[in-house]
C-alpha cells in the first residue's frame, strides 16, 4: 500500500506508544513507525505483552500492527524515510552539574536532534512532544538549520495532555490539541500539516495554533495549575484533621462554585507521577534563570507541600502506632502513582515505604500491575520488602494496611477476613480515602483517613 504521509515517533514510551498508536488507528493512510534506542521496550511493543499498561491500548496496537503501525529500532532508516518526525523521549530532572535537581536534562533531547540532522536527506517537519523548557524550539531550529544548504526543519510544539491511566480516552477526546510554530510562510504550512493529522478525528475547534513558545510554556503551565490544585487540596487537609472540619464535604463545597469547578480537589498522600514534580521544578529554575526568585518561590512551594503532605502521613502512622513500627508488618496497598497503571514513577508510596523501612518496619506489597516496578523502585532483595499480588496474603499478619492507590480492586475486599488475619490492634491508614470507614470502624479497625477524623477504638 501506498501512503498519503509517513510519520516517525522517536521515543516509545508512555507517550509516544499510545498517541501514535491512536494516529494510526485513526489514520489507515498514513504510515506511523515508533523507533527507540530500548531494543527490550520495542520486542515489548511487538510482542503480546506490551512495555506498558494502558486501558484499550492493547486492541488498538494489535488492530494496527503491521499494517500502518511499526515498532523498530532502526532509527536513521526511520528518519530518512519520514515527513513529520514526533520526538516523545524522555526529559527528566537533571541530576548533575548546573541546574541539577531542577532542570530539565536535554541530553536525550540533543542527541536526538543531531541524529535527525545526520540521518535526514529531505525537508521535516520536527514536533516536539516531550515536555521542554520554553525556548527549547530556538535551539531545536539552532542544531537542525546551522547547515544552511542541506534540508529544511520545521520546529513546532505539540505537548501532550494525556494522563496515564485514561490515555487512550484523552487522546481520542482531547480537551484540546495544542500546537504551536513560527509566525512564518513554511512554519505556517508545518501547522497545517499537523493539523491535518489530528484533525481526522479532532473537531478543528479543539485545535488550538500558537506560537511556538507559547505552547512550550502553556504544558509546564498546566502540569503546574494541576500539581497545585492537588496541593491546595492537601494543605487543607491537615487542617481539617485539626479541626474535625471533613476534606470531602470542604472539596465539595467550593467545587461547585463554577469559577472552582470539582476536579482535581481529592485530598490524597500526595500526587506522584514522571511529571509534576519534574515539570514544576523545571519552572522554578527557569524562572530562576530569568531573575523571578519570588515566581520560583511561589511554585516550588507546591512541590514543598507534596513532600510534607508524604512525610506527614508516615509520621502519623507512626505516632498513632505507638511511636514505633520497628518489627511491625505494615501491607503496603498500591504501589502505582495512581489506578489503572503499572507506572511508579515518583509514587508517594516509594517516599512512605523508604521513610517506613528506615523506622525497621517490614513492608508487605501488594498490587495488580506494578510489583515489577515495585522491585525496582525500592531495589531488589532490600531487607524489609515483601511482595504479595494477592492482597490477602499482604495484610496476613500486618499490623496496619496503607492504601497508597486508588485501585478500585481494594474497595471489594472482604475486610472482615482480613482483619480477623491481622495483630490487634488493626490499624487501617487510607490515603486515598477510597474505603468505607464507618464500616472498617465497625469490624474493629482503627481508621485514619486524610483530612477527615479518625475513626479508633480507644
Ligand atoms: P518514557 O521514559 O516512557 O519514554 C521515553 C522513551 O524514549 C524511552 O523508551 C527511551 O528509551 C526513549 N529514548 C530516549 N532517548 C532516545 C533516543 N535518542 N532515540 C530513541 N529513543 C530514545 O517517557 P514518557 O513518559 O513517554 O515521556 C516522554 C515525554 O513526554 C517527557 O518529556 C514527558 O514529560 C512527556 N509527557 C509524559 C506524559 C506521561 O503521562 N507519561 C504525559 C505528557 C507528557
Ligand atoms: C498528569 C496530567 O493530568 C496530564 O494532563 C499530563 O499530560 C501528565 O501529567 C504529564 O505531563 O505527564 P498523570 O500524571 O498521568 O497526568 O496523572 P494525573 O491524573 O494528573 O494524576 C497525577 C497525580 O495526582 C496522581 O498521583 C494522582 O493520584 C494525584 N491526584 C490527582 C490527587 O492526589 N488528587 C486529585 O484530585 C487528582
């Protein structure tokens, strides 16, 4: 078959696997390939069990494979022969030198640039999708046109929104598709191009045209709002444990103001996740950079509250457990950053159970899709870390269970048979507030929620 364009994917990770996925799917004339330097993660791809789990990606990329949807590793045959080359590697928090622990690390980034320079012999539209520092664009244009004779690179903006979890529902129902180029005749007509790809089966109102720094900046912006939303929510939290106000009934209320609106206020152990920490700390340093030390302030106190919000959890569980868990079995349930993902990338649950293990407790972990990650996030073989995939088994024993997600898994659990399994006094720490506490109480639990009152028996 013959192809109306060729699109290439550098980068096939949580975002470059779906969203191009969802191009081919909608988009049988056009040949999308995803190509990345992780000879392990594209076998995945090609194989039945994919490197990542998403909702509905499965039948979407077995619909798809092999007739206009391609996973390689051999990326200069890949660039040479594509029109529009998405770059969807990975950028995150640099982790030496100048900007360590808050800059974004460009190196995958560059190198990638530089490869398309070497491999490419006609005209490319180059998109960046990964999530860059603002201005990144200008150095993208610097590195592929210093060249002058050879072909032409159009640089433009296309962050994604998507959240894990709901990926696949994201992309083909997006709030909005943002993309942004140069305010030039061939920056134009590369915005045209792009368009024409989403607007297969993107209502064209949702298609949003900027200039290319503002849609750079407009996706740290977002993550951040988010993050921040999150953290608000939390800091009031702790205030309402103080003053028997209920964090729910607070979220409810001024979620129905319309100028609030209802989303993203669950109180919860903290927001994790590969971006908003490493998003938000990249626009503190380049507000930084820019000599804006009270912005910087102002948005690394989200993050601030992030940790405290983690740190206050296991610093509750330890009071309430009579100031020692040393020796204590503690099931750990839910190790993702979030339901319906094996991702753990920065979980609170990694933060509370290094904080538990350093108090000597042993954690017991259980959930559906990530103990692989589990293991690797906490290190293989470490003393005092136990799987368990059936959540029976983690809470055998226990003297208290963490719900670290929100797995609706852990809502139909028989609770009584696992409390009558666990040392007494039981303890039930919810930082999901997912559970039906009244009911815990009732079976003999103690229960702490976040940011309501606590349920115990004594
Ligand atoms: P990821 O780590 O899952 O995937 C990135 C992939 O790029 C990896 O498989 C890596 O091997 C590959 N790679 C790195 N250098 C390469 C090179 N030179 N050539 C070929 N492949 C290379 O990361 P991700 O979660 O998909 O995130 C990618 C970008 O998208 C980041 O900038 C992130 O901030 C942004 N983003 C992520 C999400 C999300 O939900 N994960 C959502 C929106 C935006
Ligand atoms: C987030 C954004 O929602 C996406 O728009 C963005 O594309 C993505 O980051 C990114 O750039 O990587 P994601 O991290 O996948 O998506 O998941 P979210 O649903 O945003 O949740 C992030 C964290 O906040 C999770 O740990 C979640 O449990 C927590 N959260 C979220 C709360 O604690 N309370 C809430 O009310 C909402």
């Amino acid at each position: 078959m013959t192809f109306k364009k060729r699109i290439l994917c550098i980068g096939a990770g949580y975002v470059g696997g779906p969203t191009m996925a969802v191009i081919a799917d909608k988009s049988p004339d056009v040949r999308v390939e995803l190509v990345d330097i992780n000879a392990e993660r594209i076998a995945a791809w090609n194989s039945d069990h994919l490197p990542i789990y998403e909702p509905g990606l499965d039948e979407v990329v077995k619909r798809n494979r092999g007739k206009n949807l391609f996973f390689t590793t051999d990326t200069d045959r890949g660039i040479a022969e594509s029109d529009i080359i998405f770059v969807s590697v990975n950028t995150p928090t640099k982790t030496f030198g100048q900007g360590a622990g808050l800059a974004a690390d460009l190196q995958y980034w560059e190198k990638t640039a530089r490869q398309i320079l070497r491999a490419s012999t006609s005209d490319k539209i180059v998109v960046e999708k990964s999530t860059l520092p603002v201005r990144t664009a200008e150095a993208m244009d610097r590195i592929l046109n210093s060249n002058g004779s050879g072909p032409h690179f159009e640089v433009l903006s296309n962050p994604e929104f998507l959240a894990e979890g709901t990926a696949i529902e994201d992309l083909l129902d997006p709030d909005r598709v943002l993309i942004g180029g140069m305010n030039t005749p061939k920056g134009q007509k590369a915005l045209d191009d792009l368009e024409a790809v989403y607007a297969s089966w993107v209502p064209r109102d949702r298609i949003i045209r900027t200039n290319v720094w503002s849609a750079e900046l407009a996706k740290l912006v977002a993550n951040a709002f988010l993050a921040q939303r999150v953290s608000s929510i939390n800091a009031v939290s702790a205030l309402c444990e103080r003053t028997s106000a209920d964090v729910g009934e607070v979220a409810h209320a001024i979620g129905l103001d319309s100028r609030i609106g209802p989303k993203f206020l669950k109180a919860s152990v903290g927001f994790g996740g590969s971006c908003f920490r490493k998003d938000i700390l990249n626009l503190v340093y380049i507000c930084r950079q820019h000599g804006l030390a009270e912005v910087a302030a102002y948005w690394e106190a989200v993050v601030a509250m992030n940790d405290h919000q983690q740190d206050r959890f296991v610093a509750r569980m330890i009071s309430e457990m009579f100031n020692t868990v040393a020796g204590k079995r503690i099931a750990i349930f839910g190790f993702a950053f979030k339901a319906d993902t094996g991702d753990t990338r920065e979980s609170p649950a990694i933060r509370v159970c290094r904080h538990l293990l350093e108090e000597r407790a042993e954690v017991c972990i259980t959930d559906p899709k990530a103990l692989d990650n589990a293991a690797r996030d906490l290190g293989p073989d470490t003393p005092g870390v136990v799987h368990a995939q059936d959540p029976y088994k983690a809470a055998e024993g226990a003297h208290a269970i963490a719900v670290m997600t929100e797995w609706k898994d852990f809502q139909a659990l028989d609770y009584q048979r696992i409390y009558d399994s666990m040392e007494k006094p039981a303890f039930v720490f919810d930082g999901r507030n997912i559970l039906d506490h009244a009911k815990l109480h009732k079976i003999g639990f103690n229960v702490y929620p976040i940011g309501k009152a606590a349920l115990t028996h004594v």
